[in-house]
C-alpha cells in the first residue's frame, strides 16, 4: 500500500466509526496486503481518533486461542489500542446505537503499575511490573463488513487488524488482586446472555497462560521502540468466543472467587 492508500482507508475506517456504517472490506480492495500495512492503517486510523480528542488507556491482545488463529488461517496474535471513551462502569448501559455489531468477551485484564519495553522482556518482568489483575469484558465491534455480500468472503486478519483489533469497549470489574493471588491459567469464567450460559473457558486459552499474552505484546511493540507505560491497562485475550450483543441483551460474567462482572445493551 502506498500512504496515501494507507490514509485512505484510515480515514475510511474513521468515518465509518462515526457515522455507524460499515464499510467493504479492506482486505478485497488492497489483496496484497500484509500485516505491517494493517498496522500502518490501525496507526493512521488511530492518529485521528487521538487528533480528535480520544486519549489511549491502554492495550488489547486479541486472536489468541489456537481455535481463532486456526480459523483465521495465522499463527499470531494482533493487537489495538483502547482509548478512553471506550471505558464503561462494571454494570452499565451502553446506549442504543453506540456500536454497530457489538460482541462481548471475556477477559484477564492486567493493569501495569511500572513501564514495560523491549524484545529480551521475560514473562517474570511481565509479573513483576504489573500492578493486578481483575476481571473483565471487552466489547468488540466491526467498521468493516464481515462478510461480503457479493463474493462471501469473510474478512481477514488484514480487516481486523486495521479496524483496531475490532476493538471497541472494556468492563473492568470491581475486584484487583496481585497478579500471583490465583492461578491465571487455571482462572475462569462463566458468561451469561440472559441468564443464559453462553461460553465457558479458562484463561489457558490464551497461549496457555495469559502473562503470556502480554509478553507477546511486549515483544512486539519493541519491534517499534514502544512499550507498556506504567498505568495502561491490557486486556490479555479472550478464552471464549465472542458472543452476539444484541439490543436489550444483559450480560454477566462469573469468574468465581476472581470476581464478576455485567453489563447491558439498551
């Protein structure tokens, strides 16, 4: 992609975030692409949201579980950036028509008390510079089609990449703990749509730990000279699937003695 393609289909990507309607995929209009020039477009799209007032809180892992990747057809995880207004109380309402296909998750989210750089990091310095943990829902959301309506093709890592890790909200919840008080791979949750069991899973699904996740990230960004700064909060990756959000819907997450959390669609 050229950077005028780049900013493009960044600005593509934001407008569509205001107005509420998707956009064609991305991945049809550049086939070419790869992975550096979706985080080239995550990049410029985000330089607009920040010119726009959005300040950026923190860091969401997404992709995974071998499950997704396998789907997906990749070997790695991607990330995105989670800005400030995407922050919702444990137990609130989001309005109606805040997202467009909205889909909730579940999540260990780390909250780092120090900052965290470069690509020798250990998954102790990862333990060692983070504050707690606590439970948490990421809410997902796409400015990209799914699927094409035409062709029937799905959007790729390249679409969800670009469209920020088709990130779109967090739930903390209420609980912290150090991040050594439980077992993380062995931590779960139970999700209900309803009242409705909807997905149970256990945070071994996030490359068999979840610390790991976050040094992935880590790791990552330093390709980059970036890192974790002392504050941000990181939502580690999901280890269930995303579950529809639909209008009027209510969900509560139960992560037993890690805590619970809920939120609801109006």
């Amino acid at each position: 992609m050229t950077p005028d393609q780049i900013e493009a289909a960044a600005e593509a990507l934001f407008q569509a975030d205001r107005s509420g309607r998707q956009i064609g995929l991305l991945s049809q209009v550049y086939p070419e692409a790869g992975l550096d020039e979706a985080y080239a477009v995550q990049a410029a799209l985000l330089r607009r949201k920040h010119a726009s007032g959005a300040k950026a809180i923190g860091w969401k892992i997404g992709l995974t579980s071998r499950a997704m990747q396998m789907a997906l057809g990749i070997s790695t995880p991607d990330s995105g950036v989670l800005l400030e207004d995407m922050a919702f109380a444990d137990g609130a309402t989001v309005p109606k028509g805040r997202f467009i296909q909205p889909r909730i998750e579940a999540e260990i989210a780390f909250v780092m008390k120090s900052d965290l750089k470069g690509g020798a990091v250990t998954r102790a310095e990862v333990l060692a510079a983070t504050g707690y943990v606590a439970p948490s829902l990421e809410i997902l959301d796409t400015r990209i089609q799914r699927t094409d309506p035409v062709t029937g093709k799905a959007r790729t890592i390249f679409d969800t990449i670009a469209d920020n890790a088709a990130n779109a909200g967090i739930v903390l919840g209420r609980e912290r703990h150090r991040v050594d008080d439980f077992d993380l791979r062995w931590q779960g949750a139970i999700l209900k749509r309803d009242g409705v069991v909807e997905e149970t899973g256990l945070g071994a699904g996030v490359l068999d730990d979840p610390a790991m996740g976050i040094l992935w990230l880590v790791h990552r960004l330093a390709r980059y000279n970036m890192g974790l700064s002392a504050g941000d909060i990181v939502l580690s990756g999901s280890f269930i699937r995303p579950v529809e959000a639909p209008p009027g819907s209510h969900f509560h997450a139960d992560f037993g003695a890690f805590g619970q959390v809920s939120l609801s669609f109006a």
